[in-house]
C-alpha cells in the first residue's frame, strides 16, 4: 500500500485539494460568506500547503529516478512525477478563482 | 530487479521448459474445466460463459432502451404529434436514460472485463468466478423486471436523475418512482459485486512477471474503472435508499417543510453520476489504447502519459460534481472551483486523444471495422469534450441548461466516448470469443449507417437547444423555427437503428451452430488473449516479459500451447489459477477455484424476488425471499475454506508454491477489504449527509443525549474490536482448544457489536428525537439503522464462526474464515464508534 501511495501520491494531494478547498468555501459560506476574505485567505492558505506536497512530490521523484542504477524499476517513480506535475500545474490553475477573483 | 515477496525472478529463465510434457496432461486439464452440459448452463461459473452471457445481455439492453429511443423521437419527429401520451413518453425518456446509464453502458464494460480480462492477465479465471456468475443473474433478472415494468404502466417518469421534490411522495404517488430506487440500488450492488471481482484479478491473478509497467492498457483501464465504482456508486446506493425511507418511512431527508434539502439528493446523485460518465469512458478508451496500437501494427505513443492520463482523469472526476449544479444558486467562488475543475478534466482527455492520433500516424493504420469504429469514436468524443468545455464555463451553462444542447453535449461525449468503442471491442474481440470474425463488409455497413445517423441525430440538438427547445418535453408548438431540426434529429435515429439492425444480423451470422471456427489472430494482436485458448484459458501461464508479449516474444504461442510455462496441468487436480503480488506479479500460491453449483443463482433469484416483492409493497413474501437469499449465500459460503489434501503444489520447473494463503496475502483478505471500502464510502457520505442538513437550519439542532452513554457506545466497540483480534491470535496457537475459544470469542465480539449499537439507539430514543419529525432526527436514525444493519450481519457472522467450529472447519491450518469475520467486526467497532462521535460531538449540546 506505501508503494501504491507513492506511485499515486500527486494525484492524492490533487483530491485533496480540490476537496479542500470546496470544504472550506461551503463552510465560509455556513459561518460568514463563502467569499469572506478571512475564508479565503485560509483557502489560499490551504492550497499553498497542497502545492508545496505536490512539488515535494514531484522532486524527490526525479531525485529518485535520477540516482536509479536498474532501468526495470522507474516506472512507480516515473508515474509518480508524472502525478506529481500533474498536481502541482491543476492545483494553481483551481487556485486562481481564489487568487484574481472569479 | 527487487522481489517484492522473496520470489527470486531468476527463476523465470527455466521457461519454457524443454522437452515433451506427460501424456494426460490436457486430458486432465480439459476434464477439470469441462463446458456445462444440458441445463447446467445456467449454472456455468466459468468467464468463457458468463462473460459472453453478460455481454449478450448489456448489449440486450442496448437494443431495448434504443427502441425507446426511436419511439420518443417519432413522438418529437413534428410539433404537436400524438404518437405517444405525454406519461407513456415521461416513462421511456427515463427508462431509456435509466437504462442506457445503468442497465448498457456500465454492465457493457464490466462485462467485457468478466470475457477478456481472464485471458489478458494470462489467469485461468477470475478469482472469483461465483461472484461474477451472481452479479450477472442478479443484474439480468432486476434488469428484465425493471424494464417490463414498461408495460403495466408502472415505470418511473421522473428522468433518470429522479431529482425531489418530483419524485417525493407528493409529486410522485404511487410505485413507479419506487421501481426505479429499489431496481437501480440493486443492480449496482450487483455492478459493486463485479468491480470488487475486477480489482481483484488485476492485481492478483496476473501471469507471472506482468510487472505494472507491462500490465496491459486495457487491464489498466478496468482496475481504475472498477476502483471508481467502489468509491461512486455507494453514493447512489445511498441516495436511493435515503429517498425510499423518506418515501415509505416519511423520513425527510429531502423535504424542506422538515429541515431537509432537495440539494442533497443532488449532491449524492452527482458524486455519483459525474464519475459515472468516467466509469463509463475509461474501459472505454483502454479499448481504444488496446485496439488502434493493433490496427496501426505499431506501439501505442506514450503509454505511460495514457495511464497517467487514465489515473488523472480517475481522480479528478471526483471534484467535478456540482458542475450539475451551477443553476442551483451555489456560491459563486464555489461554482468557479467547479468550473476550473471541469475544464481541467479535459486534459487528461486530450493526453489520450493526442496518444491515439499520434500511433495512428506513427503506424500503418488499417481500416477494417474496428479501425473504422476507434477513429468514427475518437471523432464524435472530440466533438463532444469541446461542448463539454462550452458547458464548464458557468455564464454559458446557465443558457444551455435543461436545453437539447446538453442532450446534444451528452449523446456526443457518451456515444463517441462508449458506444462506438463498444463496437469496435465487439469486432475487435470477437473472434477471439468465438473463433469466427464477423463480416467486414457488414462491419463497415453497420459503421458508415451509425456514424451518420449519430450525427443526423445530435447535430441539429445543438442547434434546437440554443433555439431553446428544452429537454423532457414529450412535444412542442409549431412556427418556433424547430420543424426542420427535429425532423432530421428523428430520420437520423431512423438510421442508427438501421445500423444496429445490421449488426443484430452479423451477430446472428456470427453464432450460428454451424461452419469453420478457426479465426486465430485475425488482426495480429499482441496481448496475451490471442494465445491459444480453452475453457481453462491459456494450456499453461506465461512468463511476460514485454508490453507486447505477442510480438516481442516469439515463439510464445507454440511454447504456452505445448505446455512450457506455468502450471501446465492442474497440479491439484481441480480448477485452480496462480495468485501473484501486486506490484510485480510473483507467484504467491496457488488458488482452488470454484466448481459450478446452483447456490449463486438461486441466491440471485431470491434477492431479486426480495427487491422486486418489496417494491410492490409485498412485505411478508419479500421477508421470506430474502431469508432463502440469505440462506443460499451462506451455503455457497459454507464450501468455501476447507480443508487441501496437498499443502504445496508443483506450478512448473520445479516450483512450488503453497495452496493455502490467509491475512493480506490472500484474494479473499482483498475482497473483503474493497467491501469494507464500500460500506465505509456509505458511512462517509452518510455523515456528510447529516453535516450538510445542519448548515441548512443549525438553530433546529437539539442537544445529543449526555456523554456518559457515548463512553458506553466506545467501549464496547473498542471491547468487540479487541476480542475479535484476540479470537485471530489465538486461533493461531494452534492448542487443542483454540477453535473453541476463538469461535466464542468472535461471537462475545459480535455480541459486544450489537448491545453498543442497542445503547446508543436506546440514548437517543431517551432524547424523543424521532425520525420523522426532522432533519435531525432522520439523519441520526439513518446512521443507527446503517450500523443496526452491520450488527445483524455480525450477528449472523458470530453464528457462522461457532458453527464451523462446530463442524471442525475453525482450524489453526485454516484461519481465513476466522481473519475476515474479525475483519469485519473491526470494521463495523470503527464505524459504529465514528458515528456515534459524530452525531454526539458534532454539533454538540
């Protein structure tokens, strides 16, 4: 199961960003506004975080593939960075609604 | 390479092994995995049949819902017509959406994994094949039922999204709605019972060294197809039932009056239904990645981007739901998420789009059928994803809602996206299935007359919905610019139907009892299901060692024909198939497969009857079948786990594997995990259910009852968890009495189960909450009756244990039976304890 969160470890903190950031919308919108500045600052917040996991992601599996010495075993790591850019270009493009308006 | 179990992979270079094989072997083979005589047909377990038979009946209901569709579109040919009454319309357009969604397009793709998947993986059969056999009957007979219910004036006609109010006592009297949530909560628990078989077998019964990087495309596609059901559809399964209390119980769940929301049901239906059209697309697509690198004779470009385009689009199709909902006054910077999220889905579309038409023009494409077929879908799903890029962006879905444009949009996505890819796996496949390929010059008939009347149809829906036609209207009034439209909407279904009536006619040719059946590879595939085959699957299991095993590794047929790889024989002498590790596909042991036996079909039957008889308010008649359902499970439970008469088997070249395996090396450890997930998911979005109905009225939230009862609740599910871990560990002891005392503990955990569950039920009752006063009440009694419903069947599973101690079958050498009870009874402390917490704490006193 460690080796499955690895491979599919972008794609994850992608969910978990996506979930997030409607989570804390929808309870803006319960507590204040869903636009409420303060909200939104945690949702930027929140999607900081998601970002700096996606790009962590995203390093260390070059890193890793980088030093492999058997070329049979990339392919977990190779899916991994593949996720983790995946993650890291979809979590700012879904940021921006909170960043420049909407 | 690293071993992933201890297996030492150098232990591959002994195949193919040389020399003759002993005389006998086949024989022995052949009579272990012998076809069913007469009427054993029914009972057949094999995928050989029911994957065919799963197919015919998808491909059944394919037929029938389209015929619905045709008299509908007569009905709409001119304005004002009165081909059809506006009920008798009302019911088909949900029955055939209904169907097409629920009863063609999932079990369709699910039922060719059933076919293919077997051969593809290089296994002898799914690993568990009863399964497979029970979710087909259920599905076909719930399926039939639902569809007749047509013609006695009693199917649904709220659309086959149901929303409430519509569908709400109120608006909706009477048992049609009903046939509708009873017959679609069980046929997807029959579409849950075939992904649980599908995940396992991909990661479990794969042909040794079938590595994830040379596991095929299209498995690929069928193991994140199947994760997506086990995850989406306890939302629909959820929503069903929650709308069935509120309509037979009173409930509210949805009614407003009372604290509920209308806007629930559309939160769990969406959750449901968006990645419902991925559930539908990928298999799809793997098809399509499987077939154009066949037709083009050439590798598929960018194999790793396409599984990662599969992966992306399996996750985020999860946050796009409420893109369904951008006219129910959502908050603005919510519907922005969504609408950035929606139009983000279309790239990993467009990495597979741009795989395909790259390996079309990187080899030499042939254009027979299913080439036809690949490149006629690839087009109308293009067509479709841009439309679909149109409706992401808000300002524009609040012109095109509920209008033909997104009837247009969604014929365009599904029919490029599934139907045309379905087609071109028929044509590709069949030969395989029935050693003789269909006719090429009807093939190529049936293409030119659906991809025509595909577009005759849908083309001018674009046009009729930006006129503001909307959907759901069974006619409409003249001089509004519509006539020439929908005229040519109705000859262009005219001309689909022409092609499925050709290809009715090719199958029919195609099965007839008589002539040659010795297709072969017709079309060069280079996956392992073009190997040889009998009703065992491949002679013997392959070692992988390319993406392409047929065309990177020769001599491969002749050698897995003769017998020179894995378990050429059946080194038990009964059915059986090699289990492997997950990540690199290494021998673990050796899995005895089920013989055919009447039980699955009979508890089938039974639960069928149960829904059915329960729809028509049948109460004490549907009691008794579902008690006989019961039963036939436990039967067919009972013969599960017994005992081996040799502890290691020779799988080839002098390897040796156990025969035994229990914990989380073992597929049924898997099954009843991916179950659990289910169950969980249920309990998940039962919990955001309850959560969501308070931020509607927070001020109506009375006070839990006090905490003194909550530590009660906790601590017996923390006992019953502990006990449960406790019966496994002392069951293997391996002491004379162990049996004893773990069969007793397992029930004292059960017992444990059931009394926290009765203490909290009790402490709310004290309050006089009740469940049909209020949201509150509704949401709460649902989380207790969900748990009430896992402390009966640990109930019956503390029974089950004490009577296979009983019968000697609860044995240290044995302890799988004892793993997955106390499996399943810490699953059901933790969730027990997670309600509780919820509904207690949150929002609190």
């Amino acid at each position: 199961m460690r080796r499955w969160a690895w491979m599919l470890g972008g794609l994850i903190v992608w969910t978990v960003h996506f979930m997030g950031v409607y989570a804390i919308a929808s309870l803006a919108d319960v507590v204040s506004r869903a636009d409420d500045p303060a909200w939104r600052m945690a949702g930027l917040a929140f999607s900081a975080v998601c970002l700096l996991a996606a790009v962590a992601i995203t390093a260390w599996a070059a890193r890793r593939l980088r030093r492999r010495t058997d070329p049979s075993t990339g392919f977990g790591d190779q899916l991994s960075l593949l996720g983790g850019g995946v993650a890291t270009v979809a979590i700012v493009w879904q940021t921006l609604p909170t960043v420049i308006g909407y | 390479m690293n071993s992933e179990t201890g297996f030492d992979p150098a232990l591959y270079d002994r195949f193919p092994t040389a020399g003759e094989r002993p005389a006998g072997e086949l024989e022995d083979l052949e009579k272990a995995w012998c076809g069913p005589r007469g009427w054993e047909w029914i009972t057949a377990i094999n995928n050989n049949f029911v994957g065919v038979y799963y197919v015919g009946a998808a491909m059944l209901f394919f037929v029938l819902a389209g015929t619905l569709a045709v008299l509908m579109r007569t009905q709409l040919a001119v304005p004002m017509n009165g081909f059809l009454p506006q009920e008798t319309y009302n019911q088909f357009f949900t029955v055939h959406g209904t169907m097409m969604m629920f009863l063609f397009a999932v079990p369709a793709v699910e039922a060719l994994g059933v076919l293919l998947l077997p051969q593809m993986l290089g296994a002898r059969d799914l690993p568990f094949p009863r399964l497979s056999a029970y979710a087909f009957w259920a599905y076909l007979i719930g399926g039939l039922a639902f569809f007749a219910s047509l013609f006695f004036g009693l199917a649904p006609d709220g659309g086959w999204f149901m929303y409430p109010p519509l569908t709400s006592v109120a608006w909706s009297p009477g048992i049609n709605a009903d046939f509708w949530l009873l017959g679609i909560g069980f046929i997807e628990i029959s579409a849950i019972a075939g992904a649980i078989e599908i995940i396992v077998g991909v990661l479990r019964t794969r042909a040794p060294g079938m590595t994830l990087d040379k596991l095929p495309v299209f498995a690929w596609a069928m193991l994140i197809f199947a994760g997506m059901i086990i995850v989406a559809f306890p939302s629909i399964i959820l929503s069903t039932l929650l709308l069935e209390v509120e309509r037979a119980l009173g409930w509210p769940f949805f009614d407003p009056l009372k604290g509920g929301d209308p806007l629930l049901w559309q939160h769990l239906f969406w959750f449901f239904g968006h990645p419902e059209v991925y559930i539908i697309f990928l298999p799809a697509a793997g098809a399509m990645s499987t077939i154009i690198p066949a037709m083009a004779r050439t590798p598929l470009v960018g194999h790793r981007l396409v599984v990662l385009a599969m992966l992306a689009t399996g996750f985020i199709s999860f946050g796009v739901w409420a893109h369904h909902m951008f006219t129910t006054g959502m908050p603005t910077i919510s519907t922005s998420f969504f609408s950035a999220a929606s139009m983000a889905v279309s790239v990993p579309a467009g990495v597979q789009v741009f795989a395909w038409i790259a390996t079309v023009a990187a080899g030499r494409m042939r254009f027979s059928t299913p080439g036809l077929f690949v490149l006629g879908g690839l087009t109308i799903f293009v067509m479709g994803g841009l439309t679909g890029v149109m409706v992401a962006m808000v300002p524009f879905d609040w012109q095109a809602h509920d209008s033909y444009f997104v009837v247009a949009h969604l014929h365009y996505v599904l029919i490029g996206g599934m139907v045309f890819p379905m087609f071109a796996a028929i044509y590709y496949w069949l030969p395989m299935t029935s050693s003789r390929p269909l006719s090429e010059r009807l093939g190529k008939g049936v293409f030119w007359l659906m991809f025509a009347g595909m577009h005759l149809t849908f083309l001018p829906m674009h046009l009729t919905g930006l006129m503001g036609m909307p959907r759901r209207v069974y006619t409409w009034l003249p001089d509004r610019g519509w006539e020439w439209p929908n005229l040519i909407s109705t000859v262009g279904a005219f001309v689909f139907a022409a092609a499925v009536l050709l290809w009715i006619i090719d199958m029919a040719r195609n099965f007839r009892p008589f002539g040659g059946r010795d297709a072969g590879n017709v079309f060069d595939g280079p996956g392992l299901e073009w190997l040889p085959t009998g009703l065992y699957s491949v002679r013997s299991i392959p070692v992988v060692r390319s993406l392409y095993p047929l065309w990177d590794q020769k001599g491969l047929a002749r050698d897995v024909e003769a017998g020179r790889y894995f378990l050429p024989n059946t080194a038990t002498g009964e059915r059986e198939t090699i289990v492997t590790s997950t990540l690199n596909a290494e021998p673990q042991y050796l899995q005895r497969m089920p013989k055919p036996s009447a039980w699955h079909v009979w508890a089938a039957v039974f639960t069928a009857a149960f829904f059915l008889l329960l729809t028509v308010k049948a109460y004490w008649p549907s009691v008794v079948c579902g008690v006989l359902g019961l039963y036939c499970i436990l039967q067919w439970c009972w013969f599960l786990d017994r005992p081996m008469a040799m502890k290691t088997a020779d799988i080839g070249a002098g390897i040796t594997v156990p025969t035994y395996a229990s914990g989380p090396s073992s597929h049924g450890w898997w099954a009843v995990v991916i179950t659990l997930v289910v169950a969980g998911m249920v309990a998940a979005l039962m919990g955001f259910s309850y959560v969501f109905l308070w931020s509607r009225n927070p001020a109506d939230w009375a006070p839990p009852p006090g905490l003194s009862s909550m530590a009660w609740v906790v601590a017996g599910n923390a006992a019953a968890a502990g006990l449960a871990w406790l019966a496994c560990r002392s069951l293997r002891l391996a002491r004379p009495r162990s049996g004893a005392v773990a069969a007793l503990m397992m029930a004292a955990a059960a017992a444990l189960i059931v009394g926290a569950w009765a203490g909290d039920l009790d402490a709310w009752l004290a309050t006089g909450l009740r469940p049909e006063v209020d949201a509150q009440g509704s949401t709460v009694y649902a989380l207790l009756a969900w748990q009430g419903f896992f402390a009966a069947v640990v109930a019956l599973m503390g029974l089950y244990a004490v009577l296979r101690w009983l019968a000697g079958h609860l044995v240290a050498e044995r302890p799988s039976t004892c793993d997955l009870i106390a499996l399943f009874i810490v699953y059901s402390a933790g969730q027990g304890t997670s309600a509780t917490l919820l509904t207690r704490l949150f929002p609190g006193g």
